[in-house]
C-alpha cells in the first residue's frame, strides 16, 4: 500500500511525500519517501521503533484524541 501526500501548494511550506507498506513474506517492509521538492525542509519524519511480535505480547496506549489530515 502507498500512501502519498502532495502539498504543492502548502503554506508555508511545499513538499510532496510518500510511505509504502509491502509485505515480503512474513515481514513487514515500510519504506518513506523523500520530499521531491527543491527546497529544503526545517523538518523531517522518521518511523519509531517498535517490538518484536511475540505470542505473548500486548500493546495498549492511552490516547486522548488523535490528529486527522485533510485537503
């Protein structure tokens, strides 16, 4: 699955940016895109780490609220 973004005509910043999820047998593969604009931006985005997946595993977050993109 590729998710992109073009924010062309964003201000005050333009960028264009992209993330892949691929599966490659039982391994999950996400790979980012650089920003395909000229101009350099004063930011960046990263992916955090995460754990391995075990049978035993749980994950929980206590979230208050979330952030949603729109055009």
């Amino acid at each position: 699955m590729r998710l992109s973004l073009d924010h062309s005509d964003g201000a005050p910043y333009s960028f264009c940016a992209s993330q892949t999820y691929a599966l490659d047998e039982a391994t999950l593969v996400v790979t980012l895109g650089k920003n395909t604009r000229d101009e350099a931006l004063p930011f960046g985005l990263g992916l955090h780490p995460f754990p391995m997946r075990e049978a035993d595993n749980e994950l929980s977050a206590a979230v208050g609220g979330f952030m949603a993109l729109r055009r």
